[in-house]
DNA sequence: CAAAAGCATTGACCTGGGGCAACGTTTTCA
DNA sequence: TGAAAACGTTGCCCCAGGTCAATGCTTTTG
C-alpha cells in the first residue's frame, strides 16, 4: 500500500528504513469515487494527499460560474490546497479526485510534526514548496506571451500523458481557453 | 545599516540578540544605480537580496524581444532569481534595480549554511517559500479571468503604490498588458 | 436499458485589446 | 545644456479567440 510513497521518500533523501516506516505510519488511505469533492470552497484543508492511484485536481469556480483548473496531481505526486494548508484558513478553492482514486492522506497536525522533528522530512518538505513554486513559475512565466496554439504545445511537450488523461473542458480551464479553442486547434495538431 | 532586516527577522521568529547580530553579519551593503543588471539571463544567481532603499525587478525577454515583468520587492522585501538560486542554474531572467537602490545580499553558500544550522532562519526561509508559493498563486489565479481592467483594479487595490512607483511600461509588462492598453485604461480611472 | 444529462466538435458571428504610428514630454548623457 | 533617445498618450485598424447554438456521441442513473 505504501511501496509508492516509499519510493517517492527514498528518492529525495537518505533516511532509514526505520524512519521511512514511521513516516508511512501516519499516512491513511483513502478511497474516492470519480468527482468526488474532498474540499469545499470555504472549508480549511485538513490533509496533504498522495496519489497512489488516480488523479486529483485542484480547482475554482468564479463569481460567473466559471471553472478554472489550478492544478492536477497524478500517481506518484503530492497535492493540496497548499494555501489554506499553510496558512490553516478557508480555502478559495475546491478539491476533487476527477476518478476513482486511491490516495495516502495525512494530518495537517502530523504533516507538521514530521516536519519539524524529523529533519529529512523537513528538507522533503523544503524540496516540495520549492519545487512548487519553480513549477508554478515555470508555468505561469512560460505562459505569458504564448498564444493559444503555442500554450498546447507547451503541456504536450512538457505533460505529454495530460491532454489524454483529463477531458477537454478540464484541460481547456487549466491552460486559459475555452473548450471550443482548444477543440479546434486540437484538430490542427 | 542592518535596522530594517532586523525588524523583519524580529517580526517573524523568536530569535536573540546575539543570533540576530550573526545573522546580519553575512549580509553586505550594496549601492546600486537605477537601471542596473545584478544578474543577466544565463547567469547563475549567487545572491539573495533584501532591499533596504529603491527597488528590485525580476524580468525577462522573450524570442520577440518584449519584456515581462515578474516581480518587484520593495524596502522591506526579500528578492532574487528564485529557480536559478535554488537549483544552482542558469537563470531564465533578469534582476535589476529599477531605482538607485541599498541592497543587502548574502551569498548563497552563507544562506544555505544559515537556514541549516540556525532552526529559526531556517523557518524564515520556510515562510519565504510558503509566502512566496501563495503570493504567486494569488496573482496569478486571481488574475484569471480578469479582463485588463480588472487587473488594473486589483493592483490599485492590493499594492496602491505600485502603479506610481513603477513605470508605464513595466506595470503593463507586470499585468499582462501592453503599454498602449494600460494608458487608455488608467485615464477611465 | 432507455431517458436524460453532459461532453466534444464545429460553424457563424462579434469584440477586447494588440500593433502601429504620430506627437508631445521627459530623461539621459556627452 | 542641448541633441538624442526613451517614454506616455491617443487614434485607427484588425484579428485571435471568445460566445452562442446546432449536432452527434458518451456517460450516468433510476
């Protein structure tokens, strides 16, 4: 159940398989259906997820109604909703498995208590928020400037499993379209 | 020299005299002129900066030539080319100041050597991440589905300074917009 | 397993905001 | 301190990509 976090842990630090075990102890897992929202608009996020099987997304509706995808979190990765998670306030945005999944979920308390008595999971921890901040960067700044046709060829290039795995709505409100745009530029390769 | 990075570090640990003294001993007062690079695209970036007077730009050029602005720090803010100082990597970006400017930097190697072996700066770093993570996320989502003047509205009303503080050109290059669209705009209040 | 709801695709139409250029003002620097 | 360069503002034009709606396909659910 928990061979993937294993790896994911081994891969990023030296820590003792005593240790690694610990770490793992305070992980649950938790089955979900497709669409199934584990986060509320307004609700403050109580758990960091690992997704062993599945997918998670993190998205908004704004005040017409309208969807945006924020981010989306496979096998193998971390995912919250990493602002209310830190700064323990409502959230601004929802949570949701877009399939079946299977995830490892972990307390916000326990979260920051392996954090601060076990330094590799603080140095894992550092690795995530930077890593999510350079991703993020990466993201928004290659972004600005593309148009339609060249943000396509961004994620193709950079996610190639992305445009399969997630219908055309949800990937058309991560990468700034409508759905109509991306359909029909989709057609033109 | 050291009065307003010591008020930051006051405001955010606990932390004493004597660890704040040592602290701001590895950071060294650099005067710059308005309009100076401190770091070219390709660079990698050996500094962080804290800005005591004036103000810092994160930017970049793209294929076309046209600039974008990333982010600003003011008096009182930490700044640098994150990725590239982290990930000890060329930088997709510039820094400068865009004003005459009082920067206290200190080396990457003293910074890292600090956030591991003092707990507390170590923690400060954490938050910098943590604010720097929700403060993109923030701007950048928020922005989204904005047209050009809600963007507008959003900085009057998040960073008032801002638009008076900073040129024409580099707002616009900030808020996505060009020059032309940010001038029409403002004058409509 | 059939009705209903949701999604993808595509055509017709429309508009926000970008590009370009002209002109006045401010900044730069020799 | 004066010529040159850079910037801000504004008018005119145009197009990438949005909205809306029709059609057919797929998924959900009672």
């Amino acid at each position: 159940m928990h061979t993937l976090l294993k790896t994911f842990l081994k891969n990023r630090t030296q820590l003792t398989e005593d240790s690694i075990e610990f770490i793992c102890s305070h992980f649950t897992l938790r089955k979900t259906r497709r669409n199934q929202i584990l986060l509320h608009y307004g609700e403050t996020c109580q758990h960091y997820y690992f997704v062993n099987k599945g997918c998670l997304r993190l998205y908004t509706i704004n005040k017409d109604g309208l969807e945006t995808s924020r981010f989306f979190a496979f096998e193998g990765g971390f995912g919250t909703a990493l602002p209310s998670f830190i700064e323990h306030s409502p959230a601004f945005e929802y949570l949701q498995t877009i399939e079946a999944s299977e995830l490892l979920q972990i307390s916000r308390a326990d979260f920051y208590t392996l954090v601060d008595t076990i330094p590799q999971f603080g140095l894992i921890y550092r690795q995530i928020l930077e890593l999510g901040f350079i991703t993020a960067q990466k993201r928004i700044y290659g972004f600005q400037g593309f148009d339609a046709l060249e943000k396509i060829r961004w994620v193709i290039q950079h996610q190639p499993d992305f445009l399969r795995r997630v219908s055309n709505k949800m990937a058309a409100s991560y990468l700034g379209l409508s759905p109509s745009t991306l359909s029909r530029l989709k057609a033109k390769l």
